[in-house]
C-alpha cells in the first residue's frame, strides 16, 4: 500500500473519530486497570450487547472499523485493507485483550494509528469542545467488545 494512501485513510479515520464524539458521547472519567497489556474488567461490571455492538462498530460515525478493518458485514461495502481482518478475531485474542485495543491501542503500539476509543487524557491539541470526552462510553466499549467476541473462524 503506497504512503498516500495510508495517509488519506488515516485522515478519514480522524475526521470519523471527530464526528464520532460530535454525536454527544458525554464527559466521563475514564478509569481502568491496565494488567500485562490487558484490561481484564469490565468498564461497567455488567455485559456487553452484541447486537448493539455490531451497529457500533459499522456505524462509519461512530466505531467506523470498517475504515480499517476487513469484517464479516457483506451488506457494507468499502471495508478497510490497512488493518488486520477482523474475521475470527474471539479467537486470537481474549476479551481482555480486545478490550484493550478498544480503550487505548497505543499502550500497545504507540505509532499505530487505532484511535483510543475510551481513552480522554494525555492528548495533545485537542480542541476544546472535544477536551475529556472519549469516542464511545464504557457500556458501548462493552457492545463492540461483546459483539468481537462471537467473531470465531467457522
């Protein structure tokens, strides 16, 4: 993939990730363990909705992975080629560690370009009506979550 078009995409991505917290996520205090690269717990002690999980996560104004992820979603064209295949993902990796991709990727790989979905500090040049807001609340990070982990390899 050429070094134009990973920008392009990485622009998009950005002004989804703007549009995304437009749509009145609210002020939350984002609060979370990090253990060994994992987030182990729940972020509301209660379980995700894998049905609302997967409207989030194709939802291109909000979780939008479609930008960069290839998924199993047929009825949604135009499925991102510059990240890993979604497709089986339950079975690579645990709930914890998807858990952690969602809230905060850069713990993990400080250059990619993942946005963190529940992480709100720590940012630099945030504009001011975006400044302690995250991309999804904690019970949507629960949905994704929740509706990742029925993606198993048939």
């Amino acid at each position: 993939m050429n070094r134009g078009r990973i920008l392009g995409l990485a622009t998009a991505l950005v002004f989804a990730s703007g549009a995304a917290l437009a749509d009145g996520v609210k002020d939350v205090s984002t609060t979370y363990k990090v253990v060994d690269d994992t987030i182990p717990q729940s972020l509301t002690g209660k379980p995700g909705d894998p049905v609302k999980g997967r409207k989030i996560a194709i939802n291109r104004k909000k979780g939008n992975c479609l930008a960069c992820h290839q998924m199993p979603i047929p009825e949604q064209p135009f499925h991102g080629e510059i990240s890993p295949d979604l497709s089986g993902v339950a079975e690579r990796y645990t709930a914890a560690e998807i858990r952690m991709r969602i809230v905060d990727p850069k713990v993990l790989n400080e250059d990619t370009i993942m946005p963190s979905f529940y992480r709100n500090n720590g940012f630099h040049r945030v504009l001011k009506k975006f400044q302690g807001k995250t991309m999804l609340s904690a019970q949507e990070v629960e949905d994704v979550l929740a509706y990742l982990m029925t993606l198993k390899d048939e």
